[in-house]
C-alpha cells in the first residue's frame, strides 16, 4: 500500500484530528511554528527523520501515543522513532525553550519583578517499579510511582510560563532550588516572590533562599507541634543532624483555610516576608489557583510504551517547549516564532 506523504497528512490532520490542547492561537499557524522548530532542535537524520519528527508531534498535540501516530502516518513504525530518539538530549529543546522567554523578555513580558512558583510534578508510572528514572511517590491514580520533575514557572496572562524544569532523581532539594533559581535568573527574570510547596521544604533552601536575598513562602506540609491558626512570630530550627550554624530562622505563618476539597484546615507557611497571615494565605491560594499548568502540560505530553527513561524524559521536555510556545503565540497574537 503506498502511503500519502507524511507532511501533507499532519498538515490535514491539524484541522480535523482530536487537538487535546485548548483553542488559542491560530492552529495551523502554531503547527508550522512548531514543526520548524521541533525539526531544527531535535537533530533526527536519516530517510525517516520527517516521519519521526510529524509522529512525536502529532502524539503531543492529541495527548495519544507515539507508537499509534507513527502507524496512523504509516512512513515508520514506533521502533523506529524510538531507535532515533532514545539518545536525544533534551539540552536542544532546552535552549529553544529559552529562545521563546528571551523573545518575550524582549516585548516586555517581563519587565518588573513577578512572582516565581517552585513545584514538583509527578507524571504517574504504572509499569515496573525497577525502570529507569521511577521514584516513589505518593499513591495517585492507582499508583504510588513517578517519574518526577521540578520547575519553576511565572504567570503570564493568566497562563503558567514554564522557565526551567530538571528531573529529580535522587539529588537534594537545595541542588534542584539552586538550579532552577538560576536558570531563571539567567533568562532575565527577576522574582519578587518565591513560591515553593512543601517538597522544598527544608533548613538547607530556606538559609540559601535567606542568603541571596530572595523573598519566599514556603508550604509546611506537617505542621510544627503546638502550632495553632493565628500563630506568627519568628522560628528557628532546632535539627539535632545540624551543627548550630546549619540550622534556619524563619517566620511561621499558620492560618486556617479550606483545603481543595473544601474541608476546613491548618495551613502552615515558612516566609521571610512581612506581609499579614491573610496575605500570605491569599498569594497560595493564586498559586493554587494556577496549578492548571500540571493539566495543560500533560495535554501536550506524548504517550509511549516504552520504559525508556531518555525518550520518556525527552518527550517531557517537548511538553514544556510545546505548551510555552502556546503560551507565547497567544500572548503575542501570533508574533513569536522561534526557530533556530
């Protein structure tokens, strides 16, 4: 059976396949924009490079798995987008990433200081504990693994730009705060607050956040004993695992609040801020409010069979630079384009 030419396909597919990613900017517009910059950052050669490239694409947009676009297009099968990927390096996609924020920057998306959020996200694993990459995690739809990653985002327009993201692996938590906080500061971003959630929660980023002069609130997922709603005066910690000079001081902050199923609780906060507890309060709440990042970037992220950690961790990084470049396009109104 002859199969029609890939690129003609993918190009009927963007107007009548399933798109799991929401309306924004012009489809088609955005499809070319990412088809070009997709193929000039993922150095895929070969006779099946294009085929490789428009099935991986075709997966993100409609949140299916690789191996079933490769079949719908026909020009290759899912081994062999695997056997040309699994040695990819993300840095590409990295940069392009950085690319479409520097862009943006330079219309002046970024002109002030904003407020940064420091999160975790867990993309659930139901295969063998043992894989590559797979660390616990806390029980979530029928599974208690992951593979994880942290990021630090910054709101635009109502929409989560992600800045960086780094897999965690088994490196600590300062580590991961450390380079998150400077990849963003290297793109120019300027924070007026941190946001961070209780997995960085910890004496050693709460004394490097107190070092570099960065404001910050901190969720405390257990609560310190004796803590109570209206509680606010400075604290330092007291770890017998630390010398003296180790140990932190911060503010606690503990107000009551409801929780995402509405059931009235003890909120605990770690800041160095000044601001009043309702304050403190209210910016995790917009936080939270935000978090529709974690769902709009699993829109974009393409599903595979394979327990490979490298394609896994690539196709991840392509969420991002997808979703960003959706973020961007939309903000602009069709302005960035961001080829290399």
């Amino acid at each position: 059976m002859e199969h029609p030419n890939n690129i003609a396909l993918m190009h009927l597919n963007t107007r009548t396949m399933r798109w799991s990613v929401p309306r924004g900017p012009d489809r088609s517009r955005y499809y070319i924009t990412v088809k070009e910059t997709v193929s000039q950052a993922m150095h895929v050669g070969g006779r099946h490079s294009d085929a490789v490239i428009c099935s991986v694409i075709l997966a993100s947009l409609s949140n299916s798995y690789v191996e079933g676009s490769a079949q719908f297009i026909g020009a290759c099968t899912g081994q062999t987008v695997r056997n040309h990927l699994r040695y990819q390096d993300p840095a590409d996609l990295v940069r392009v990433n950085d690319d479409t924020i520097t862009k943006l920057r330079s219309m002046g998306a970024f002109s002030k200081p904003r407020m940064l959020a420091i999160d975790v996200q867990d993309i659930v694993y139901y295969g063998d504990p043992e894989a590559e990459g797979v660390v616990g995690t806390q029980p979530k739809r029928g599974s208690h693994w992951a593979y994880k990653f942290g990021s630090i985002s910054v709101l635009l327009d109502g929409e989560r730009l992600k800045l960086a993201a780094i897999s965690i692996l088994h490196e600590p938590r300062i580590k991961q705060v450390t380079k998150l906080i400077e990849h963003a500061s290297m793109l120019g971003i300027r924070p007026k607050l941190i946001l961070l959630n209780d997995a960085y929660n910890s004496a050693e980023v709460i004394n490097y956040l107190n070092g570099i002069g960065v404001k910050y609130i901190i969720r405390i997922a257990q609560p310190i004993e004796g803590i109570k709603a209206g509680d606010d005066f400075i604290y330092r910690t007291s770890g017998h695992r630390r010398r003296e000079d180790e140990q932190a001081t911060f503010r606690i902050v503990a107000i009551n609040g409801r929780d995402r199923s509405g059931k009235v609780r003890l909120f605990v906060f770690a800041t160095d801020t000044k601001i009043k507890p309702a304050r403190v309060r209210k910016a995790v709440q917009e936080e939270l409010a935000n978090r529709s990042i974690y769902r709009m970037i699993n829109k974009f992220l393409a599903r595979t069979k394979s327990k490979l950690y490298s394609v896994r961790r690539l196709y991840f990084y392509l969420a991002i630079l997808m979703y960003n470049m959706w973020v961007a396009l939309k903000h602009s109104q069709g302005s960035v384009i961001v080829t290399r």
